[in-house]
C-alpha cells in the first residue's frame, strides 16, 4: 500500500509560522473525522458514487470481453478522442504502465483541437488498424465532437460499408447526442454513469474501454482502487491518509498562505498523474469566494534544475506533495568508468542516485522551511495507479466539505463553453 509521510510539513519541524503542529493537526483530524462517513454515506448521491465505481463486476467483465473480441481485429492504434477527465486519466495510467518502447496497440489521446497535430495524426495513422474511442457524455463538447467530425468523413470515405466498427461511443446511458448517434449508426457505445463527474472518471468506461483496447491491466487498476477505498474506510482521524493529506491542505492554505500546492513524482512514469491530480483539485475547489490552492506539477530530477530555485529561495507560499517509487521495474548499475572528480557515483544503482536526489531536494525545502510530504509508492503498476486515484479523489472529495464548495460541478468552465459556443454560431 501507499505511505503518506507528513513530518515535513509539521511546525515541530519548520517551525510554527510555517508548519502545523502535530497537536493542531490531529485535533483537527478528530473533529472531521465524521466527514470520511460522510462521504461513504453519500455514494449514491452525485459525485460521491465515485467511491463505488471499483465494485462493478458486471461492467469489467462486459470491457474485458469487449476488449478480447476486439482484440482478433488486430489493432495497432487505440486513438481516444476526448478532452479534460475524458482524457487525462487514460494518458495516466498509459504513461505509467507503458513507452515509447512498449509492444502492442499504441494508445494516442487527442485531447486538444491544434489543427497541425490534427492534420499530422491524420496524414500518418494507418486507418485500417485503427479503433477510434469518442468519449463526452452529452455529445455536444466541441472539441471531441469536431474531432469526431473529422474522423468520420476520414472514415466513410476509406470505408463506406463498415466505417462503424473503426468506432466505439463512451457516452450517457439514456440522454445526449452521441447516444442517439451511436443507435442510429449502429456504432458500440458503452456507458459514463450519470452521476459521475469527467474528473472522477479514470475508474468508469471513460478510463477503463480505450485501456482495456490497448491491454493495460483494468482489473489491477480497479483492486488498487477497492483496497485504497476500504483502507480509508477502516481509519479514523489521523490515521486516515485522505484526511491527512486533505487538512494539511487545507490548514496551510487557509493558515500559512500556501497557495499554490507543487505534485512532483520522483518517476517519468508517474508524472501525467500530475496533470489528473492538477485538474482535479483545480476543478473541485477552485471556486466559491477564492477557495482552492493552484495546483502545479514537476518531475524529479528534472525540474530541480527549473523549478526548484524558486520553491527554496522564492515566496514561502507553496506545498509540495512528493512522490517517491521505492522499487523500480530496472535498475541499471554505474560501473568503475567516471573519472575521480564524480567517482561517488562509480558503483552507484539509479535507484541510490534518484533517492538520494529526492532526499536532497525534500531536506533542502525543510531547513527553508517549505513544508513538503511524501507519498511513497511501493512500484508502479495498476494496483498502485488504482490506489493513488482513490486516494486523491477521496482527499479533493474531503477539501470540498472542508471549504463548503460542490467538489463536483464546475460552473466556471460551462460559461467559457457557452461563450466558445455563441462565437462559433456568430460566424455561421
């Protein structure tokens, strides 16, 4: 399982005016505590049914057989076209579970409409081995639906009599345009539960179809998940990591003027869970009177060399949430080749110098009294993707009852929709 480590943010450790006491933070856990009920108690209401999406049985079998069948077309392009939590949860788990190097169908998400990449995936895409996953639950985004345009006229006009099988819809069950596209066309549409928000979705269809097409381990992904679920369930106050890492967020926001919150994986592979993790929690509290802090991803080491001068030296307004792979899928060893001047690293795994890198940066924070945690991860695979969506998700579910906004609408982004919208109408 996941380990949160905090001590790095508590006042016994950089001091009051920029730490929380462990005193202050473990009364203010016990008198939340309620709040981990709450959600529990409130999963069959909008957005909080997120907490049961890992239980549905019926549904995984149904992808997986899906999958296997689709499977002896064989596909080598899974292309998904979706944007916002249609999209990012996918690009996630594709980005920690697989490479440049990997085999298999190769899994593209178009998740912006740049005309030049449009005309390039186009131009190059071997049609006939592609599969195309249209996800938006009204059918009316624009982005996915003008992309959707334009791959199906590609499609009719290279496939006129079987265009449809290139195609599968993740859509709303009943309602919206793309679900009565996909019964008048005869195109395979799967399900998005109502009642779920995009950013919630990675463990509904929206994640799970174009995985599960391009073989990741849906199953892995949905264990990690049930076990995070019925850890927090079990814990109590402090000793639940949701609402550990939820009131420190919310207390050095409100309290120490930590604004803005850094997520720096110490993994390549984990790195697009940043961007997940930056919509999440910018789309689910980023709203009301100012509340939310601005959410920021890095990567280590990489961004010690860009960012890092401005987390040590810069405003004191930041918390930084590590993450750190304790065992990595290689590990390649430095041999007897450097010359005297770097010999500490002759001998050294990669996994010494990237921890010990970690370890810098994390302690060079804390003697400036940046507060910063650590989630440590065991390695990275589908069980511990499964855990971290949970994790975080039932943490931003927790930030929305601690500062009293709706973590799961998002009326800021309908008015740039519908303004986007009235453009493109005026100029008909």
């Amino acid at each position: 399982m996941l380990h949160l480590q905090i001590q790095n943010s508590l006042a016994e450790r950089i001091g009051r005016r920029h730490g929380v006491s462990e005193a202050r933070l473990r009364s203010f856990c016990q008198t939340h505590s309620e709040k981990i009920q709450t959600i529990f108690r409130s999963k069959a209401k909008p957005g909080y049914n997120f907490v049961s999406l890992p239980d549905d049985a019926a549904n995984l079998t149904k992808v997986r057989k899906f999958a296997e069948q689709q499977a002896k077309a064989g596909w080598k392009n899974v292309v998904v076209l979706g944007i916002g939590g249609s999209s990012l949860g996918a690009i996630a788990v594709r980005d920690a579970l697989s490479s440049e190097f990997s085999k298999g169908p190769k899994l593209y998400v178009v998740d912006n409409i740049d005309p030049a990449y449009t005309h390039e995936l186009l131009a190059n895409l071997d049609l006939k081995k592609t599969i195309f996953v249209v996800i938006s639950k009204s059918g009316t985004t624009t982005e996915p639906m003008v992309l959707y345009a334009l791959v199906k006229e590609a499609l009719m006009k290279k496939f006129p009599k079987d265009y449809q099988k290139h195609l599968v819809f993740v859509t709303d069950p009943k309602d919206g345009l793309l679900r009565r596209m996909a019964k008048d066309e005869g195109i395979t549409a799967f399900d998005i539960p109502p009642k779920i928000g995009g950013r919630f979705s990675v463990l509904t269809n929206v994640g799970l179809v174009p995985l599960a097409l391009a073989g990741f381990d849906i199953s892995g992904l949905l264990k990690g998940a049930r076990e995070m679920r019925e850890g927090l369930k079990r814990s109590k106050g402090m000793d639940n990591p949701a609402l550990r890492l939820a009131a420190l967020q919310y207390i050095l926001d409100k309290k120490k003027d930590k604004v803005m919150t850094v997520l720096m994986p110490y993994s390549n592979y984990l790195f697009r869970v940043g961007d997940w993790y930056r919509q999440l929690l910018a789309e689910s509290i980023g709203k009301g009177k100012g509340a939310g802090p601005t959410p920021i991803n890095a990567l280590g080491t990489t961004d010690q060399h860009s960012q890092l001068q401005l987390y040590n030296d810069g405003p004191n307004n930041k918390f930084l949430i590590f993450m750190r792979v304790l065992k990595h899928a290689g590990d390649p060893k430095i041999g007897q080749v450097l010359p005297e001047e770097i010999s500490f690293l002759n001998g050294k795994k990669m996994s010494q110098i990237i921890d010990a890198a970690y370890k810098g940066t994390s302690e060079a924070l804390t003697k400036h009294k940046r507060p910063n945690v650590t989630i440590d991860v065991p390695k990275v695979d589908a069980r511990a993707l499964g855990q971290l969506f949970m994790l975080f998700e039932f943490q931003v579910a927790l930030l929305g009852l601690l500062y009293k906004v709706d973590a799961f609408n998002q009326p800021g982004v309908e008015h740039s929709k519908q303004i986007t919208k009235n453009i493109l109408r005026a100029n008909d």
